[in-house]
C-alpha cells in the first residue's frame, strides 16, 4: 500500500468519526496534469459538521501518520473546506455547495470509489 492510499484510509476514517457523508475517492494518479493523486469528497449537512469533519481529518492524519496539511482553506464560512496533504487533496462540502461544484464530474476520467455511509 502507497503512502498516499494509506492517507486515503486514514482521512476516510476521520470523515466517518464525524459521520461526514457520501464519501467519494477519486483517483486521478493516472491522469496527466492532475494537481494531486486522489480527492477525497464528502459533505456535512451543516457549517458546524463541516467544521468538525475537518478537524476530525486533520488530527487523526497527525496523530495515525504524522501527517499534517500543507494548507487549509475555507475554515471560517465552512461551505467548502479544501485540506492540501499535497498528493491527497480533500474536499469537505455542504450539500448544496458540493452539488454546485460537482467535482466527481470534472474529474470524470478518474477511477471513483464511493464509499458507504457510517452508521
């Protein structure tokens, strides 16, 4: 297992401790020109879950891999959290907000792995 699909693991992980939702992999590593290896999408249904999944990512990365953001962007109005592990790009939306932006279509050439909701 790469590194990066390890982080891929370990981010899912912390979007599920905050019960983020409609988690979506997406991965672009073969694709040319592409800013990252993977996108990992998910959506909280309000600013304060957002808020919380972002968190959640962030201190389970640190904590499981010693990894840390090399930016976070979007905190404060938490419509959209972007978080930059460099080759994981993560991607925290509201609903309306994700649909807007529909990153999964833009990326339709990468292989996208759905992940089932957490009870």
């Amino acid at each position: 297992m790469t590194t990066s699909s390890k982080l891929v693991e370990t981010i899912t992980k912390g979007i599920q401790e905050k019960k983020g939702q409609d988690i979506v992999v997406a991965d672009l590593s073969k694709i040319d020109g592409a800013i990252a290896n993977y996108f990992v999408i998910c959506q909280g249904g309000s600013p304060n879950q957002v808020e919380a999944i972002a968190e959640s990512v962030g201190d389970i990365c640190r904590k499981e891999m010693d990894e840390k953001p090399v930016g976070v962007n979007g905190l404060g109005n938490n419509q959209w959290v972007a978080i930059d592990f460099v080759d994981v790009l993560v991607h925290i939306f509201q609903p309306e907000t994700r649909s807007f932006y529909n990153l999964e279509e833009l990326w339709e050439d990468a292989k996208i792995t759905k992940i089932p909701d957490f009870d």
